[in-house]
C-alpha cells in the first residue's frame, strides 16, 4: 500500500515563494460569465461550491468548480 502524497509546507526560510491559492469564485443565478472554450454565457443554476449551470446560447453546460476557465463579466 502507498500512502497518499502529503501536503508539502513552505518554510519561511525558504528563499522560494509560497504558492499562492487562488480563492475559489462563487457565481449566483443570472451573472454574466466568460468561459474559455465556449465564449459569452449566463448562469442559470448554481450547485453550491460544486457546480455551476451556464447557457452559452447555442448550449447548456454544466461548469465544475474551481472554474479555472470561467470568469465573472
């Protein structure tokens, strides 16, 4: 059995900068959105911190957290 990889802390002093986290965005119903890949949209649903349900005009897609491609308008 291998255990799972852990964590790695930043020493402060480490000549390194510690990684930044970005914070996680949080949409509501009826924002203005644009995705990398499917251009302009709006959402019309929201599942708290999972996922978030945009209409991109042509399409319906389900957009999962931490929405690395997604950015509020």
């Amino acid at each position: 059995m291998t255990k799972p990889a852990a964590v790695k802390r930043h020493l402060p002093t480490s000549p390194f900068k510690a990684r930044v986290t970005p914070t996680p965005q949080h949409f509501a119903v009826g924002d203005h959105v644009t995705h990398d890949m499917y251009g302009l949209g709006r959402v019309i649903g929201v599942e708290d911190g999972i996922a978030a349900l945009v209409d991109f005009g042509s399409t319906q897609e389900r957009i999962l957290s931490p929405y690395a491609k997604m950015t509020k308008l």
